[in-house]
C-alpha cells in the first residue's frame, strides 16, 4: 500500500455514518433500504446509503437521525449499531471533485486530482416515523415513505432497493479486486444470487450501479451482516 504522504489528503482518519432505512416490501416480506447516487463529492457516480460525518459531541444515534432528515427530510427511529468497516479510499480523479492535496483546478484542464481519503464508517439501521395527527408514529403503511432530495447538489435521487439488489450489483466490484477477502465476498454472493435472487426474481432485471466503496468494503470485512436479517459476526 502507498504511503499516507502519498495516499491520503489527511493523516487523520474521519467517522463517518451510514443508515440503512429499513421498510418491509409487503410482497416479499424483505426490508428494502434507500440508496442514492452520490454528486460532487469523492465516489461521485456511485450509489450510497445516506449519511454523513459525525460531529463533534454527537451519539452514532444523533448523527444518524440528523444526517437522515437533513438529506431526506425523513424522521427516524428504531435507530441500531449494525457494525463498523475500515475504508481506505484510493486516488481518485474527478472533474466533479475540487479540494484535495494535490489540485489542478485553473490548469485549463477543468480536472481535479485528489488524494484518497481514510473513514472509519459506522453503519446504522433505522426505521421511518409518519407524522399523523402532529405525531410522529413508526412507519406502518404497506408503501415506503417518501424520500425528499434536500441536497441536489450532493445526491442525484433516492430509490429504495433490496439487499439482493445490492449484491447482485456489488459482484463485478468483488470479482474486480484480486484479495482473498474479495474473492470469498464473492463467493458467498454468487450462492445467495443463486439461491435466493434467481429464484424469487427479487432484484430488478436489467439494471445495475456502481456502489460507494465502504459499501463494498461492508460486504467484504464483515460477511454474514445483513441489515434487518439474521446477522452472524459484526
């Protein structure tokens, strides 16, 4: 691995929150969660849970209810520890992406050339409240809530997806990296596809997106861990 003077725009490493927002598909009994897709910020054009960093003072619990309603205009509640991953980001360059250590903005070239970055991500699970009546009460209806985009600039849209939709998407990432840890990641995803999308025709046919990498990093450090099912380790 490169050298942090070589790698990362900050010797520190950030805390970062992700939440998984849990709603029951009343046709396949799974949760579904929401997923966005990420603009001008590193990982640009990558799909992501909402969060966002956890400031100073905070509970992992505030810092996920916080970071929900200010991207989604969304109350929640139930909010639970899931597990934790290590996320180096490498290198990356982005015409979107604009601060970092090494910079070629005003170059004439309109690119940007960014160190990577070191989060520790704590991922949460959490459900949607409903106001009804000026009370907030835990969501109960058959649809999912309405995700609201308060941040256009940082999210291109919500869509609420299933976890065999996020493995399924997640297998050329895996088969894309050549470490053990990846390699058995996506072993053990080819076997639910096999055993569980192909059969049920749960995730949706014709489709696919690139995901955020601590997202690839959570099925790769900690499998067995599924938000909402019967998790095996964290």
């Amino acid at each position: 691995m490169p050298s942090p003077s070589n790698l990362l725009a900050s010797s520190v490493p950030r805390i970062g929150v992700a939440v998984f927002i849990l709603h029951t598909d009343p046709k396949s009994q799974k949760p579904k969660f929401l997923l966005g897709k990420r603009l001008g910020s590193h990982g640009a054009g990558t799909w992501a849970l909402p969060g966002g960093h956890l400031e100073f003072g905070e509970s992992f619990e505030e810092c996920a209810a916080r970071e929900v309603r200010e991207e989604t205009g969304l109350d929640v509640g139930e909010i639970e520890f899931l597990t934790a991953t290590n996320d180096v980001m490498p290198f990356e360059t982005s015409s979107s992406i604009t601060t970092g250590t090494e910079s070629r903005v005003g170059d004439g070239t309109g690119i940007a050339a960014v160190k990577g970055k070191h989060y520790v991500t704590i991922f949460m699970t959490a459900r949607a409240k409903r106001a009804v009546d000026g009370n907030s009460q835990a969501e109960t209806d058959n649809a999912p809530p309405e995700a609201q985009l308060l941040e256009p600039d940082k999210c291109a849209g919500w869509e609420w997806v299933s976890w065999d939709d996020l493995t399924r998407w997640a297998r050329p990432q895996l088969l894309a990296q050549s470490d053990a840890a990846a390699e058995n990641a996506s072993a053990s995803i080819n076997a639910h596809i096999d055993a569980h999308v192909h059969a049920e025709g749960d995730a949706v046919v014709g489709t696919s997106r690139t995901l955020f990498s601590p997202m690839i990093s959570l099925l790769v450090q900690r499998p067995g861990v599924v938000p909402g099912g019967e998790n095996r380790g964290t």
